[in-house]
C-alpha cells in the first residue's frame, strides 16, 4: 500500500498561486506506477481529474486547467507537484493526489485549495 501525503493547499486570491505537493511512501523511480496525478473535488460537483503524468512522462490536464496548471514529478524526492497559476473562483476544491499501478490506486487525505475573489 502507497501512503501519498499531500500538502501546500490554503486560502488565495484570484489570480494568486499555489503549488500542491504529493510526498510518497516509495520511491516513484523505482515503483511501477502507470500514472500519478491529482483530483479534485468542488461542493456540490463531481469529481475531476485535474492533472495525471504517465510513467512515460505524457502530461494531461482537464481542459479547465490547460495552460494554468503544471504537474511535475521529482523523483528524488518521490514527490509530485501541482504548480497552479491564475486562480479562480472555480479552482475551489479538495484536491488529491492518486497513484495507479496495474489495478491499485491509492489515494491521499486531500488538500483544500480556496480561492476568494
């Protein structure tokens, strides 16, 4: 089982920065994920995928993120980022990190992101 601690969520401005971080419990080099990336959840909405890396290093993001939003990985410190530029109202959510390898996704407590206007 992967333990994921996320963390740098907090209270922003509208058109502010964060960046979220992902610590692992192994080493992401060496594991054998297919892709690691990040949820989010907003109150009263659906889930959504915000951002995944492949273990072949592609990147995606949701179209509501594209150009706003970098995922990156640091494997020496087996962690995975989430550079959010230009914030808005609409990026308030609990964002979580995830890992999946074959058919086992492990999740991370989550981080809540509050923009205010």
């Amino acid at each position: 089982q992967v333990q994921l601690v996320e963390s740098g969520g907090g209270l922003v401005q509208a058109g502010g920065s964060l960046r979220l971080s992902c610590a692992a419990s192994v080493s992401i080099s060496n594991f054998n994920f297919n892709a690691m990336g990040w949820y989010r959840r907003a109150p009263g909405k659906q889930r959504e995928l915000v951002a995944v890396v492949t273990n072949g290093g592609s990147a995606n993001y949701a179209d509501s993120v594209k150009g706003r939003f970098t995922i990156s990985r640091d494997n020496a410190k087996n962690t995975v980022y989430l550079q959010m530029n230009s914030l808005n109202t609409d990026d308030t959510a609990v964002y979580y990190c995830y890992t999946l390898s074959g058919v086992y996704t492990s999740w991370g407590q989550g981080t809540q992101v509050t923009v205010s206007s």
